[in-house]
C-alpha cells in the first residue's frame, strides 16, 4: 500500500503493470538524463525524500538513483502530463545519469533518421 497522496494518485494513468513513464531532466541544463519507472510508491518516495527512487522492472525492487554508484539525482519539480501517463523530473544530478558512466542515456550519434515531407 502507498502513501502517495491520494489527489496525486488520481491524476495517474498507469500502465498494466501500475508503471509510469518518469523523464529525467537536469534542472540547470534542460539535458534530458534518463528515462526509469514509477509506480505509486516510488513517487511518494520521490516527493518525500528528494531523491529519485524508481521500480526496477528487472530486479522488481525499489531503488534510489545513487545509493550504490554515488551518482544521485535531488529532485528540483516534479511534473505531471496532460495524459496521466508521464513525469517529467527535474533534477541536480550528480555524476554519471546512465548505467554505463555516461552523463546521459541519450547520446549523441543515437538519434534516428527522419523522414522529412512524409504525409502521416
């Protein structure tokens, strides 16, 4: 059972697995860092710590950003979408964003080719 307000609960559309989508943005930059998982308790422990805690989907476990690697996110805003389905969080990050040292998940060089003009 969740502590997470149950006003916040509401406005959440969840995935089958009670996930949301959390976007992570560094506050000064604007970089986008990562993206990881929710459900309610991780938020509830996200607005109440000041730091990131995700559902690991792999390990089916909480976990904080940082506890083990040192590099943490501390929460500047957390932002909810139009559709219920995503969380933009802003933070001061610390070290590396990404599993693999990197200060962001989405590095350059990784962007897909557009088609331009196309009709949809």
């Amino acid at each position: 059972m969740s502590s997470l307000d149950p006003t916040i609960a509401a406005r959440l559309t969840r995935d089958p697995s009670g996930l949301v989508a959390a976007i992570v943005q560094d506050d000064a930059s604007g970089d986008v860092l990562m993206l990881g998982w929710m459900d309610d308790e991780a938020l509830h422990r996200t607005l109440t710590s000041g730091r990131v805690t995700f559902w690991s989907r792999s390990r089916r476990e909480y976990w904080r950003k940082g506890d083990t690697s040192g590099h943490t996110q501390h929460v500047r805003s957390v932002a909810i979408d139009c559709d219920g389905d995503a969380l933009l969080v802003r933070v001061e990050q610390v070290g590396a964003a990404c599993h693999t040292g990197e200060r962001t998940c989405f590095l350059s060089g990784g962007e897909l080719p557009a088609v331009v003009g196309s009709a949809a």
